[in-house]
C-alpha cells in the first residue's frame, strides 16, 4: 500500500538536522509506523497523526516499516538538507 510523506521542515543542530515528517494515508493506522535511519541506527515511531522527528545527516537514508505499508526509502542528498 503507497503512503503519503509531508516534509515539515528540517532544522540544523550541527551537523545533524532533525527532519520533521507526517505519514499521509486514510485507509491505514498512521500511528506506530517505524521510522529507522539506516546510517546512525536512530529510531522513532510515528504518533497517533502520523508525525515524527528523526536525525539526520547528509547522505543519510531512513526508511519507514509496518505491517501494514510498503517500505518506503528517503535519501537526504545536498538539496534536500540545504
């Protein structure tokens, strides 16, 4: 099942940005999506709207898992963490 991704905003701390994201989907439970940065380790889970915030640097990759979607890949290049 395909998910909506919004990208609320990312925030510079150092070198690590924190990247806030919300799951967009009506048909399935938006809460309790994992969402790992493959590269740090770092994990979080959505809330019950489907928001989360994760740290990331460039050239990070995280991903989203559940039972219930498809995973889905973000790599944060240059452009995207400028």
């Amino acid at each position: 099942m395909e998910v909506g991704l919004i990208i609320k905003k990312v925030v510079m701390k150092t070198k690590i940005k924190t990247f806030n994201g919300q799951v967009i989907n009506d048909d399935v439970e938006k809460s309790g999506i994992v969402v790992i940065n493959k590269n740090s380790g770092g994990k979080v889970i959505t809330n019950k709207d489907g928001y989360f915030q994760i740290g990331v640097r460039l050239n990070d990759s995280i991903y989203l898992r559940s039972v219930q979607i498809k995973t889905h890949y973000i790599i944060f290049g240059s452009s995207f963490l400028s």
